[in-house]
C-alpha cells in the first residue's frame, strides 16, 4: 500500500523569509562541502593552479526543486531500463560525445561540465587503461 504523505505546503514554490532561504542556503552548502559537491576552479596560463589547492567551486545545486506529480514519477519509472540502457551505450560512444561535449558543444556554455569533461578527455588521451569511469551529475535532488 503506497502512503501520500500530505504536502506542507499550500503553494509552489513555497514562500520563504529571508531567515528562512539564508538558512536553508548554509544548510545546502555545507551539505555540498561535506559531500565534495564542489570542483576545483578552472586554471589556464593566465591562472595557473596554485601548489595545493586554495580554494574550491560548488556544483550547481537546486535550494527548492519543483515538485513533480506522482502519476508522472511512475511513468518515468517505467522507462528507468530503457533510459539505464540507453545511456551506457551513450557513455560508451567516445566519437558522439567528442562532438557533443567537444568544442561548439556543451562544454561552450557550462563551465562544470566542461571542467569534468577536459579532465575525462586527458584521462583517455593520456592512455590511462580503459575502465569504467563515471560522471553524474544530479541536477535538481540532492540526497
């Protein structure tokens, strides 16, 4: 038997006072700090890296997702194999996501994903042995 748990909240999104988001807010980031939900900042000539690391980025995190109905949580979860399978024979296209994440692809417009992307890329260009190695990126739940 599935139990609905009742909704606290009476509108979407929720109304939050300012105490309210800027505890919240130091709730989140120090979740992220301790769960290494961070990534170093990007170096290049101009900035190079510093001996030991100084300082870090957090990852983009979402303080209040929106809600998703129940009746299309279950049909996502009914397409859970089809997607599981679908991205491992993504992940292991190496020529789609050069074109994909490469330059003139995502890795243009966000910098996080360019970040793990130049370092996977090094990874496989330095010869590293194959191995499964993966990257996720929760986009709007953070556990």
């Amino acid at each position: 038997m599935i139990r609905r748990a009742m909704s606290v909240f009476t509108s979407w999104p929720p109304d939050v006072t300012t105490e309210q988001l800027n505890q919240l807010t130091l709730l989140a980031t120090t979740h992220a700090l301790s769960h290494s939900i961070i990534y170093l900042p990007p170096v290049s000539p101009e900035n190079p890296p510093p001996p030991a690391p100084e300082s870090v980025v957090l990852a983009p995190i979402s303080l209040i997702p929106a809600p998703i109905p129940r009746q299309l949580f279950a049909k996502a979860l009914t397409l859970q194999h089809a997607y599981d399978t679908l991205y491992a024979r993504v992940a292991l296209d190496t020529s789609f996501l050069d074109q994909i994440m490469g330059p003139g692809g995502v890795a243009d417009v966000d910098d996080f994903t360019s970040s793990l992307w130049t370092a996977w890329k090094k990874l496989r260009d330095e010869g590293v042995p194959p191995v499964r190695r993966a990257l996720f990126r929760p986009h709007s739940v953070m556990c």
